[in-house]
C-alpha cells in the first residue's frame, strides 16, 4: 500500500501520519481497548475511548487516516472540485459571462493543489496528536497471538476489548494482464504528475464515473467500461440517467455492457481487449484506471488465533458489532457492506457503547446516507423503489422537479429532481433520492427525517428560506398532504367557507 512520495507536501503528510522516527510507548498493563486499524472507524474508536478514560493503543500498519486521506475521499474530492470549476467556466456562457479563451487546465498545478490540501488536513490524524489525547501508537503489522492479545514489533499488547477496523483496499477484476499492464487504482492515481492523454476506467460504480469525469474534463479522452449496462447501478435508474447523460455530454466514450477479456501493455501503450455483443473490440489508452471491487484487509492478522471468523467479504459481525471473539469487535469497510467514511464513523460510535459500557446499540437501525459526487451529484438514503418491490414493501412515490423551483431555474439546474418513497397508506419515508449540484449536502435533512421518524407532514410543516433547492423537500411534502384531502374532506371543507362567507 506504500505511496510514492511526490514533493515537499506528500513528505509532510507523511512526517505526520507514518513518522520515520516515531518511538511507541512501552505497553504497561492491560489496556481497556487495543483498536487495530487506523482509518476513520479506527480513530474514532480510539479518540472517542480515550476521550472517556479509556486505556487505548492504536496500532497501524501503514499511514494515520486510513484509505480517506491517503488515497481516497481527500484527495478525490480535491480534484472533484477542480473539476466542477472547469464545468461551470465552460457554462459560463449561459450566464452572460463571456471568457477572453478556451480553458486551460494545469494539470500538474491541479495535483500539487490536492497534495497541499491533503497535506494540511493531516494534522487532524497526526500521531503526535493521539499521542497528546494518551493513546499509544504503535506503528507495524498487528496480528492476534491469542483471544486476549496482539503482537506488534517484537512487544504484545493484552486487552480487555479490541476492535478490527483494517478497511479494505482496492482488488483487480480477473482479468488477464490487467496488472501486468500497470492498471492503476486509488492507491496510485494521486501520485500522476502529467495527464494522461487516453485514460480507460474500469467500473462505472462511484468511484469510476467521478474520476472519470475529472480527467476528462482535465482534458483526457476517457473510454468508461463496466459489464452492466448503465452506471450507477445501486442508484435510481432516473438518477443514474442523468449522470449517464452528463458524462456524455463531457465527451466521454461509454462502453457499457461488455466483457473485458485482457489487458496488455506494449512500451507506454495499453490496450484493453473488450468482448462486445459477442464481437472483439480493443481499446487503446496511455494508462488504465480500475475502481471496481474492494478487497477487506484480513490477511497476516493472526485472526484464527483471535478466535474471529471471516469470509471474502470480511469479519463476521452480529448486529452489535461483535465478532466470533466476544471480546474482539469490528467496524468499518472490514465488516459493513456501506464502504464510506461516514458510515464507518457511525459503526465506531456503536462498538465504543457496546464494547466498554455494556451497550445494546444496533447496527441495523442506522440511517445511513450516501452520494456521488459526479457533476451533478447523486444522493440517497434508504431504499431505492427497486429495492422496495423486492423487499415486498409497497411504496407510494412523490417527485419533484428542480426546474419547479425558482432557485433550480435561476441556478440553471432543471434536470435534477428530488423523490421520496413513503409506506403505501402510511406517512412513513423509506427511502429518498436527490439529483443536484450539492446533493450530498441536500440529502442530510432526509436522513435526519428517518432517522427521527419524521414524515413528509413534517418537512411540509418545516420553513426553508427561499429560495433554496433545499425547498425541493417542502414542495415533496405538500405532494404528500394533497393525497390527505379526500373527496370528503374537500367537500367538507367548502361547505365550511361557505358558511363562514
């Protein structure tokens, strides 16, 4: 998982999260809490114990901050917003702005601006940080060497709870050549300091289609391959469309609904061999990106010898978090099919109640959010209908159109939609999705209706200033009170006023 190292701002970042000459603490005693894995869920783990009195080592095989500062959300989302400032100068037009020039993009000054950003937020997961809150942290590979305890570096650390919150990296698909090739993946694409021209991107899932529309609007000439047939597959078909339809628009090639047979590289050349309605066809690029499938970190841990079951999808858990061990708990990518950095903060949060203060806090009665940040951005949280019908949940739908709003037509941002899936019959909210430019952020005032129960009455009755895209939810929930007024209600209500004129 080792990074190149690339400038002045990559070595401080480094000095901060993996310091060459950091010195552990000599383990005295037993600690309340041994937290192996130091991505978000593993930090909190540990800051949120220590925090409470905890005694707590934090061991770490690699960088403080897991894949999300290294090599994920961080530094993503800095070219994310590069990205989205391209798309609104080529826009410009549309608003009466009238630009001297095309658009040039310095590719290399993109990069160093991600890496001095990444560099500066690191503080936040230094070691020397944990270090002042009085968490030992030690630096190696961990692995258990009995129920009660972890070797690391020659010493063994014995507690009295731990958790496994090692994450998950990213896999190759099976196909011949692709590493042989060079593929690159989160772990490498950070570490680019020239574009490249032609760039095929395997998987059409978050990952893949937001850096697809980074470098293309950087100026590659991107080629998207992904064996479904349309992109964001977990999300709303209409949703997903319109990303679809956006990335399109940027000029990017789709080649969707296809079967990669090899890959090969020839010099500085790649190719990418696709089977295409039962057709050869070939794809030629400077560098090939793979963002399809996860793999959890469970090798080398000593996780027999813990007394911990897992399988290729990671630690086994029940809803309490607790593993086979019922000392040893897990959080995070390592055991969660949600793969994001909040839901791992949120895991985190259960297995401190659960593990030191006898809590019964349950993984399954989370509310948990997700988007992608594509241009525009997807959002959603809970169900999707599809999931409802197969689940036998039936659902009554609302919708509502961003160009309904005046501030999505001042925006110039008439595409998106809002939606919400109600309980047929009931004013409860299963699921949400929202299509929008900061949909990330409008999707919290859903989860936060869900995860308090609220219905769309509630958001009917809320006052949102205007005008805001965020009144797209109001406008769901007067859809949703319409449907109360009956025939009978409606004629009641007239002869009321009728009487009262």
């Amino acid at each position: 998982m080792s990074a190149q190292l690339i400038g002045e701002f990559d070595r401080e970042l480094v000095a901060q999260v993996a310091p060459a000459s950091w010195q552990p603490s000599q383990p005295t005693g037993r600690y309340n809490l041994v937290v192996l894995g130091a991505g978000p869920a593993g930090l909190v783990c540990a800051v949120g114990a220590a925090g409470l009195g905890a005694k707590v080592a934090l061991v770490e095989k690699h960088r403080l901050g897991g894949d999300c500062l290294n090599y994920g959300c961080v530094p993503s989302k800095a070219l994310l917003r590069c990205s989205k400032a391209l798309g609104e100068l080529r826009r410009a037009a549309e608003f009466g702005i009238k630009l001297s020039g095309p658009v040039e993009v310095d590719f290399p000054a993109v990069m160093e601006r991600m890496r001095r950003l990444r560099a500066g937020i690191g503080h936040h997961d230094a070691a020397e940080r944990f270090k002042n809150l009085g968490i030992d942290v030690y630096f190696g590979a961990p692995r258990f060497t009995a129920p009660d305890a972890v070797s690391i570096g020659g010493q063994t650390l014995h507690f009295a709870r731990a958790v496994v919150a090692t994450g998950a990296r990213a896999s190759l698909p099976p196909i011949p050549g692709l590493a042989e090739a060079g593929a690159l993946t989160n772990e490498t694409v950070f570490n680019l300091t020239e574009l490249p021209r032609r760039l095929i991107v395997i998987g059409a899932g978050p990952i893949g289609c937001e850096l697809a529309q980074c470098f293309q609007r950087f100026g590659s000439q991107v080629a998207l391959v992904d064996i479904v047939l349309g992109v964001l597959p977990r999300d709303d078909p209409d949703a997903a469309a319109i990303v679809r339809r956006a990335l399109e628009a940027d000029g990017m090639q789709l080649h969707l609904g296809v079967k990669p047979t090899r890959a090969e590289s020839d010099g500085h050349e790649k190719r990418l061999h696709l089977e295409v309605n039962g057709q050869p066809v070939t794809l030629t690029g400077d560098a090939i990106l793979v963002a399809a499938g996860r793999r959890p970190n469970t090798e080398d841990l000593g996780l027999e010898a813990g007394g911990i079951q897992y399988d290729k999808n990671g630690i086994q858990v029940n809803d309490y978090l607790q593993t086979t061990n019922p000392n040893v708990y897990a959080a995070g990518d390592i055991c969660s099919p949600f793969k994001f950095t909040h839901a791992a903060d949120a895991l985190a949060r259960i297995v401190i109640r659960n593990a030191l203060f006898f809590g019964r806090a349950k993984a399954s009665s989370l509310v948990i959010p997700w988007a992608t940040y594509t241009d525009p951005e997807v959002a959603q949280v809970g169900l999707t209908a599809r999931e409802a019908n197969e689940k036998g949940i039936a659902v009554q739908t609302f919708r509502v159109s961003l160009g309904e709003l005046d501030r999505g037509i001042l925006d110039g941002e008439t595409e998106g939609f809002a939606l919400a899936h109600v309980r047929q019959g009931k004013d409860e909210i299963i699921g949400a999705t929202v299509v929008a430019a900061h949909a990330g952020d409008l999707i919290a005032e859903m989860a936060l209706a869900m995860t308090k129960g609220l219905g769309l009455s509630a958001l009917s009755q809320t006052i949102h200033s205007y005008p805001t895209q965020a009144e797209v939810w109001k406008k769901l929930g007067d859809a949703y009170m319409r449907t109360k007024l009956t025939g009978f209600t409606s004629g009641a209500l007239k002869q009321l006023l009728q009487w009262r004129r």
